[in-house]
C-alpha cells in the first residue's frame, strides 16, 4: 500500500484530463440513438423524448486537455452529494464518501490521470458506483469551467436537481404533492447568477463509465433523455450539458462532453421583482408535465417532465438559491442551518432532527486555513494505517451569515470575491492539502498532527 503521507501529496499534485467534444463524438452518439429508437421500435415502444439538437463544445470554453487536482475532484464530488438522499451514510456525513476515491486514481503533471491498482482491484459490484460517483466529479468540475469562461460576469453554483424539483413535484409515488410520474431527470441544475438579478439554469447530465467511447457514447444518449426532461421558459429552449467520463482499466480517463443549445432557462419574472433568498423556503405544485406550443390554436396534451412556466420563475430562483445554501451548510455539518434552507418535502426534518454520530459530525470546529478561518466539521479515518483527519467547512463570516439566515448578503459577498477565493495550495502549518471553492466552502486533509509530512 501507497504510504499515507505520498497520498497526500498525490492528491495535492496536478495531472491531466482528456476531453473529447467533436463532430465524431457527435455522429456516435446520434447513431447510439438510432440504435435505441430502433429497439424501442421492435418492442413496440415510443422513442424516448430527447433534446432535439446536440453539439460539441468549442475548445475556448473547454480545453481538450484539462489541468486537475485529485483534492479539487473530490472537493467538487463531496459538495455535490451533501444532500443525497442515497448511502447508507444519511445526511450530514454523506459527503465523506468521496474520500473513498483518494487513491483510486493516479497521474502527473505531465501525464493523464488513469485508474491506478487500487482503482482497478475494486470489487466487481462497486465497479458501477465509482464510475458513477467520478463521472459526476469529472462533469462537474469541466461544467464549471464552461460556464465560468461562458458568463465571466456571473458566479455559477452547482446544485442537486432531485433535492431542487421536490419543492414543487413528487418525484416518487410515496411523496406528497403532484407526482410527475417520469423517471428520466437531469442530475443537477447550474445556476448562473448574480445578485439582484434573474438566474439562467442549465440541466446538467454526467455519467460515467469502466468500459470505452462507445459507451460513453450510449450515455450521453441517454443523457440527453434526462436533460430534456425539465423545461425552463419556452419549449424546447433550455440550454444543458451532457457528460460521460470513461475509466477505463488501462488508459487515461477521457470526459466525453457534449451541449444543447437554448434560448431561455431565464428566470426573468415579469413583474420585474427579485427573488428574496432572506424569505422562508416555500413549496409550489406547478402542473406535472411539459406544455409543447399550441398548433393551429388547438391545445396539445403535455409529456412528462417538470416544467417551470414564467409564473413560477421568482419562486423558482429561491428554491435554488435556498437549496444551494443548504448544500453548503451541510457540508459544514450543521444540521438546524441546513433545516432552515428546505422545505419538508426536500427533507428539513432529515437535518433538523437527524446529527451524523460519525466523527465529529456536529458543526463545532473551526481552523486557520491559507490565511482564514473556516468553521466547520471533522472525520477522523484511517489511511494504508496512519490515521488522518478530513475537514470540511466554510469562511467563519460566511457560515454565520447563512448561518442567520442572511442568504442575500452571503451572496453579494461571495460574488465580489469569486475570481480571488478559489485556491488550491498546501498549508505548511495545517500539513497538507487545502481546497477553497468560490462559495466559500473549503476541504482540507492531513496527518494527524505529531505525524508531519512536508511536499517534495
């Protein structure tokens, strides 16, 4: 086993990532379609519903070889799943499963990441969650590097679809409210921002993969079932991204990436009023299904799927914001903060009445990281023996903002300071290696201390 402490500053250092986004990729993927339609067809099934048109992503918004750290994946992995609903792990301390990954891949700085021993070693029916769990980390961290280079102006905060469209649909027959009744969804949603202003959402689908770009290109067929499933404003005019991530057992990782064009996904409310993310969080029941245009002045029945009309685009705004927020404060382990953001049907008494008995897992701790004080929550586990502690948190003046419920100013502030606060650095005196995200959230991991490791 790889010493703990080359761990650590494995999981510091750089490598790179492959991505594919061309016109071959896109013949792929529309013959993986015609291939699906073709046996829906001989079983006497409808076509699945998909965005209609698909392109690549042009290389100024996302660079055929992406430059990663192992720490900034899984940074992005463990904020993305704070309020799963998955895991036996359950609530607070669900994000920790990221770690689980910290040796499962292994590259350079002039090299491409690929699976390392352990990576490939894992148990054949862990295999399936890996690849989902990285092909969301790897889609993720490139989702934000397009839309940050896409809108400069704006921040971007990737948030939970699932946990998001319960404030206004039942998503499962066991849930109150409007049951959509449709299985197919995207993953989550990007929220393109700024304070004061109305948002663009963006659905975004990621998958991921142990086998080859044929596969890959099977997802992102299916990917594109899943972004089509939510509308925002006009048919058919929400913009979305589409991800596969290929792991394969020998080769480098390759994030497969595609786009769909749209003109809306604006939540411009027409009576010109803001959305208040200081307000309590609030449920809505819009109608289940998707409002095609009326042809010839006649009515047309709806197809599955949530759709977010111009009525809905104010309360729509605070879900995201609200849910965004509450993401964060889970990540910091503080469950009552992370109440106060959710609706019951989004699952408030899960935080509220629920503190993870995992390590430390009650928002108590605070530390001094590259020149901040963060406050937040600890896991304690062992490492190929040694034993190591994982912190996760956000800036201490952020956490109490949002901490008192003051969701606008966390943003204002945030926002002004979005192309300062990410970093990625080793801190000498934490001992080892520190994430800082633009929200303000930061991920930090090291020896426990009296078993210091210094970076080559």
């Amino acid at each position: 086993m790889k010493p703990a402490k080359k761990v650590l500053l494995d999981l510091d250092a750089s490598s790179n990532v492959s991505v594919r986004s061309n016109e071959e990729l896109l013949g792929k993927v529309q013959s993986a379609i015609a291939a699906d339609d073709k046996a829906r067809k001989k079983k006497e099934a409808e076509p699945l519903r998909r965005k209609p048109v698909l392109s690549g992503i042009p290389g100024n918004e996302l660079d055929r070889r992406v430059r990663v750290s192992m720490w900034d994946v899984l940074h992005t992995l463990g904020r993305a799943t704070t309020l799963s609903w998955k895991g036996a792990g359950r609530g607070l301390a669900e994000h920790w499963g990221a770690l689980k990954y910290s040796q499962a891949l292994t590259g350079g700085p002039d090299s491409f990441l690929g699976l390392s021993t352990e990576g490939r070693k894992i148990a054949e029916r862990y295999k399936t969650l890996q690849s989902h769990e990285l092909g969301m980390a790897f889609g993720l961290t490139l989702a934000k590097q397009v839309l940050g280079r896409r809108f400069p102006e704006h921040s971007v905060s990737i948030i939970p679809a699932d946990t998001v469209l319960r404030a206004g649909w039942a998503l499962t027959s066991r849930e109150k409210g409007n049951k959509v009744g449709y299985g197919y969804r995207p993953q989550y949603f990007a929220e393109v921002w700024r304070p004061g202003e109305p948002s663009l959402v963006i659905p975004i689908a990621t998958k991921g993969n142990h086998s080859n770009a044929v596969i890959s290109a099977g997802q992102l067929a299916s990917a594109s079932v899943h972004a089509e499933a939510v509308h925002i404003g006009a048919w058919n005019e929400t913009p979305s991204l589409l991800f596969s991530t290929e792991l394969p057992a020998d080769g480098s990782v390759t994030v497969h990436a595609l786009q769909a064009h749209g003109r809306d996904g604006w939540l411009a409310d027409s009576s010109g009023e803001s959305a208040d993310l200081d307000t309590a969080p609030s449920e809505e029941n819009p109608f289940p299904g998707i409002q095609p245009p009326h042809v010839g002045g006649a009515v047309r029945e709806p197809v599955p799927g949530c759709h977010v009309t111009p009525e809905y685009f104010r309360w729509f705004q605070q879900v995201l914001g609200h849910t965004s927020a509450a993401g964060l404060m889970a990540f910091t382990g503080s469950g009552q903060a992370t109440a106060r953001y959710l609706t019951k049907r989004q699952g408030n008494e899960r935080f509220d009445d629920f503190e993870h008995a995992a390590a430390g897992s009650v928002q108590d701790i605070s530390h001094r990281l590259l020149g901040h004080t963060y406050a937040g929550t600890d896991h304690v586990f062992r490492l190929n023996g040694p034993r190591v502690e994982a912190f996760s948190g956000v800036e201490k003046e952020l956490f109490d903002l949002l901490a008192e419920g003051e969701g606008e100013e966390y943003r204002l502030r945030v926002h002004a300071s979005r192309h300062t606060r990410p970093q990625l650095a080793w801190d000498k005196k934490w001992g080892g290696p520190v994430s800082i995200h633009a929200d303000g959230s930061v991920l930090a991991i090291r020896l426990l201390p009296g078993q210091h490791v210094k970076p080559s």
